[in-house]
C-alpha cells in the first residue's frame, strides 16, 4: 500500500515536470488569442500564464495512471502470492 502512494506522488512529479515544459514552450509559441506566432512582448508571459493553467492537469493525469498501475501491480503480487 504505501507503494502506491510512492507511485502517484513520483508521477505526479514527472508529469508537473513534463507540463512545465511543454506548456512554457507552447506558451511562448502560441499567443493567448491562438495566433500561431505570439508577439514579442507577449512571449514569456504567455508561457508563465499557460504553464500555471495547464501544468497541474497534466501532472494529476499522470499521478491518476501511476496510481492505477501501481495498485493493479499490488493486486496481481497480492493474488500470485509472491
């Protein structure tokens, strides 16, 4: 049981990581109105603005699959006895 807490919580982890990127990235890319090309004064604001929306999320869909996972291995080891 305590496993599964260990999994969700490094999931969640790397999944905040993962969506820091990838949100400060697209943020920087993509300006708030979905212009392909954000202006220049607009950037690194817009990366900070989408990376604190969107981060958490993808960071709670990782946790949820690493805890599903984790609990799904604990079962097949509780059940096989091994």
């Amino acid at each position: 049981p305590y496993r599964i807490v260990d999994d969700v919580g490094g999931a969640f982890a790397m999944g905040c990581t993962a969506g820091c990127i990838w949100n400060l990235g697209k943020g920087i890319v993509v300006s708030h109105s979905g212009m392909f090309r954000a202006p220049k004064s607009e950037r690194l604001i817009g990366g900070f603005r989408l990376l604190s929306k969107r981060a958490p999320i993808l960071g709670g869909s990782f946790a949820l699959w690493g805890g599903i996972f984790s609990m799904t291995d604990c079962i097949i080891t509780l059940t096989r006895n091994k």
